[in-house]
C-alpha cells in the first residue's frame, strides 16, 4: 500500500511539473456560441478532456458493471441454494 501511494505521488507531481512548464501556449474555447473562454492554458485543456473522457467512460460503463455484478449475486445464491439442498434435503429460505 505504501509503494501504491509513493508511485501515485510521482504521477501526480509529473502531471503538476507538465502543467506547470507548459502554460505559454494559450487558446481560446468557444462552449456555446457566445460563451468563449479565453487564455486559458493549453496544458489545462488538455487534461480537462482527459478527465472528463475518463469520467463518461466510466458512467457509460457502469451500467455493464451493475448488471455482471447482479448476475454473480444470482449464481452465487443458485449454487448455494443448490449445495444446502445436496446437503440435506429442501433448502428452507430465512430471512
């Protein structure tokens, strides 16, 4: 655990260090027409897109997710239900 923390560290100074010597080149992003931001450092917009890609990745992925884990909680209840009734006759279900 402490190596994980160390190396998420040195990723994350690598991320500040790039972010930090790379605020020169500016640009100017138009959201909506007549929403525009302007200097707004490259390195920014850059890991901004990242962050939000790696974001709706993960929320479009989350219904796959629930559904595989739904799934194992029901083979797991099957072949438990199927191993007490192998064991001793009918499987009485308590609360």
């Amino acid at each position: 655990m402490f190596i994980r923390l160390i190396l998420w560290i040195i990723i994350i100074l690598f991320i500040v260090f790039f972010a930090i010597f790379n605020v020169e080149p500016k640009v100017n992003i138009h959201l909506f027409p007549g929403i525009t931001l302007e200097n707004i450092p490259l390195a920014l917009v850059i890991f901004i897109s990242f962050i939000l890609g790696l974001l709706s990745g993960i929320i479009l992925s989350l219904g796959q997710i629930i559904k595989y884990q739904l799934e194992i909680r029901k083979a797991k209840k099957k072949s438990h239900i199927e191993q007490k009734q192998i064991e001793g006759g009918e499987y009485e279900d308590k609360p």
